[in-house]
C-alpha cells in the first residue's frame, strides 16, 4: 500500500479525512509518528502499572511490617484498579481522541509514581496508604485500552498486526524495565536530594547494605512529564467518534466474548505473572519458604545446606522481558500467516508450559541442595516457557480483532477484551492466597484446552466461519 506524500487535512487537533485502508486518505508518516509516541508513553505506563511489583518483594527487608498476605494485595491491587479503569479508557478514543486521551493519562502517572518514591522511604506507612498507591498504579494499566484502540484507527488491515504488535510488545517491555533497572538505580545516591539512603537486609548470611529506594520511582518522572509534551504538541486525532451506547453494540457479537476468553488466556496470564513472578519465586524456592529459611530479617537462616536461595530481582524481569519481546518478535508474522494459527500454537504451548511448571510448584527442601537447585531450574525455564507462549498468543489475537471486526468495533473489542485480562495480576494474587500453586495452575491449564477448542472450531480450522 503506498503512503499518501502530503499531510491529510486537519482542522485542529482533528483530522477532517482519514482512511487507514484508502491510500488516498492514510498518512504513513502520521500513522508512524503517532505510534512512535504513543509506544513511549504506553511504556511508562506500564513502568507505573508494574512499579509496586517491583518494590513490594523488597518493602520487609527494608523495615516494613507486612504479612505474607498484604505482599500478594499489593502485588494484585494494580491489576484490580488497571482492569477497572480499561473499561474506562476503552470508550475514551472516539470521545477525547488520541492527542487529549494520551496527554492526560501520562501526567495522570505522576501520582502514583510520586507517591510511591515518597512513602517508600517511611517503614512506618500504613498498609492502607500503599494500597491506595498500588491502587492509582491501576492507571497505567488503565491506559493500554484507549491507547490500542486509538493506534488501530491509524493503520491498515494489512499492517495493524505489526503496528499493534510492537506498541503492546514495545510498552510491555515496561514491565521488565522497572523489575531490571530496580536494583540498579536503589544503589546509589544519584537524586539523594529527594531523600536519604535506607538500610536493606540481604539474603540470609549476607549484609545489609545502603540503598536509595525512592530512586525506583523518582527515576521516571521526567520520561513522564517529556511523554506528555510530545503527546501534546505532535499528535493528531481520527475523527471515528462514537458516543458510550453506541459503543456497546460490540456486546452483541459472539466473537467479543470468544476473543476475550482467548485473550484472558495470553495477557491475563503475562500480566498476572508478571506482578506475581518475584513473590512466587521467594515463596517456593527463596526466604519466605519456611522449610528453606528458618527466621526473618537479620537472624534468618539457612535450612538447606549448600542451597543458593535465589534473589527474586534478579530473575524477575525475565520473564516479562521474554512475553514482549515475543509480542514484538511474533507480529509481523501474524500478518503474514493470519492470527489464528499462532493463537492455536500459543495455547497448545502455554498448555504444555504450564503442565511441565506443575511438576516444580511443590519444591522438596528434604532432598538436599543439588535437587532443589535442579528443581528451581526447572521452575524458572516452565514459567519462561509460559511467558514466551503467553507473547506469542498476545500478538496473534491483536491481529485477529482487525481482522473480525469493522475498525470501530475492532478498537472496542481491543479495549474490552484488554480491560477484562488486565484483572490477571489481581486474580492471580488472589488466587494465589486462596489455594496452592499447583491447584491454581490446573485451573491455568483447563482454561487453555478450552481456548485451544474454541480457536480451532470458529478461527484457526478449514472453513472456520471467523477465519481469522
């Protein structure tokens, strides 16, 4: 499809023609520039959505009084609050358009990210004020329902699984960049003015150290307010408007419920992960497993002789790290093979991940330190495996939604089918605190024989009525 060589006309921040699969009414240069901000800010959003996960494995050995149970809410309560705010920010594209929506959700970021840098460095913080922060995280989780939807609108059939792949791949690296550069940037005294340094504990048997905490957060501030300008200054607006209950027709469509069970499978699974990796980890194979670790802060002890317990951060951000980076690796792909059969291949896979991940969740510390060892190897390359499949299939079933529907409903059904699978990280923590890992994941794995079924019978099959 060749790109129109002059601007399509605007009336203010409002395009006047705009058809992303009319050659005479498509902008490239437009459609390429919206996504290059948008992708930036949708980053940050993610860094603000995944930024309690980050902090909140660590907020015990820095003096804080939580339970085991308080640890997993902080860790879900993005996830409630960014599941919620989707269904906001899903019906905002056709009423604010892109410029508004996304100028005023990434300045929306500073609040949570603020307060988190802020409070971070007091012990004594009530439970209730960290909640209310990793409720205001849900905000960047909020976003990724308009801003979807918006980037739909400017591109084409014939490249919407690409473009759509790299924004959500792109933006999900968001998540592995606060969990990587956390225990970077706590290391050193780079923005001490806002704050002095905190005594951490360590791993049993090894020391405290001096960190800077507040630097987790106070880093993004200025990505944040440099994001908000650009949307601002440079972004345009698709004039497909829509009022709230002219939306909702897409609740008519059988497809929208199908494709939302699909995607609850792949981003419900990536996010829910994701906020949950680093706490699932300490709790099986590292110091809040009881038969590992004897004790907390400075006299707890080793168990297990010879065992090397593994430190959450430094493996938490793989797996969000893997899932994006298939997201971003597997669009294009899509558009050239079609989203249904790599939605089939990612529920076959995530179906084999999670039964091979089984066999880890119940970790035997009575074995001794080379079969534990050997076990949480094991652990680390299922939920690796999990992560990748999990990509794979959030790029299939972006791909396929252009596809079944018209492109006012296709944005619609993103931000529905978005907003209902951001509730991962919550349901994943509760479901973690209600029941065993092994019995949490068996639910995991009913759920994905029931998306392989539903991708084969109305998507993926010969002669699939949604041949997608």
């Amino acid at each position: 499809m060749t790109a129109k060589t002059s601007p399509v006309p605007s009336k203010g921040e409002w395009l006047t023609e705009w058809d992303a699969n009319d050659p005479a009414k498509w902008d490239k240069a437009l459609a390429n520039k919206t996504l290059a901000i948008t992708t930036f800010s949708l980053t940050l959003c993610f860094v603000a959505w995944f930024l309690p996960s980050a902090i909140a494995p660590k907020l015990t050995n820095l003096g804080f009084d939580l339970t085991k149970n308080q640890l997993y809410w902080l860790t879900s309560m993005p996830g409630l609050a960014g599941g919620l705010m989707r269904l906001l920010w899903m019906v905002l594209p056709p009423i604010l358009g892109t410029r508004k929506m996304v100028t005023i959700t990434t300045l929306l970021l500073v609040f949570p990210v603020l307060g988190w840098g802020v409070r971070v460095q007091d012990p004594t913080t009530p439970f209730w004020e960290l909640l209310t922060l990793a409720f205001l995280a849900g905000i960047g989780g909020g976003a990724f329902s308009g801003f979807m939807p918006s980037t739909s609108y400017f591109f084409p059939k014939s490249k919407a699984g690409t473009a759509l792949g790299i924004q959500a791949g792109v933006g999900n690296f968001g998540v592995s960049l606060v969990q990587l550069a956390t225990p970077w940037l706590i290391g050193f005294g780079m923005i001490g003015f806002m704050g002095g340094s905190q005594q951490m504990l360590g791993l049993p048997g090894q020391p405290t150290r001096e960190v800077w905490y507040q630097n987790a957060a106070f880093f993004y501030i200025p990505f944040i307010i440099l994001a908000a300008v650009l949307a601002r200054m440079m972004l345009k607006s698709v004039p497909i408007k829509a009022n709230i209950r002219q939306q909702f027709d897409i609740f008519n469509n059988l497809d929208t419920w199908l494709m939302t069970i699909l995607y609850i499978m792949t981003f419900g699974t990536f996010s829910g992960l994701s906020a949950q990796f680093g706490l699932l980890m300490k709790n099986l194979y590292g110091a809040g497993n009881p038969e590992i670790v004897q004790g907390a802060g400075a006299n707890a002890q080793l168990l297990v002789a010879g065992y090397s317990v593994p430190d959450p951060v430094s493996y938490v951000f793989l797996g969000a790290l893997v899932g994006a980076g298939a997201r971003v690796i597997f669009a294009p792909l899509t558009d050239r093979m079609g989203g249904a059969i790599w939605t089939l291949i990612s529920g076959i896979g995530l179906l084999g991940s999670i039964i091979v991940t089984m066999m880890f969740l119940r970790p035997d510390p009575g074995a001794g330190a080379e079969a534990l060892q050997a076990q949480f190897t094991g652990f680390l390359w299922g939920m690796l495996a999990i992560f990748l499949f999990s990509g794979i299939g959030n790029a299939s079933t972006f791909k396929q939604m252009p596809m079944i529907f018209e492109p006012r409903q296709a944005g619609g059904v993103i931000g529905w089918t978005a907003a209902i699978a951001a509730f991962g990280p919550f349901l994943f923590g509760i479901g973690l605190t209600l029941m065993s890992p092994w019995t949490f994941y068996l639910i995991g794995a009913i759920w994905a024989v029931m998306c392989i079924a539903i991708t084969w019978v109305r998507y993926a099959r010969p002669g699939a009525p949604k041949k997608s």
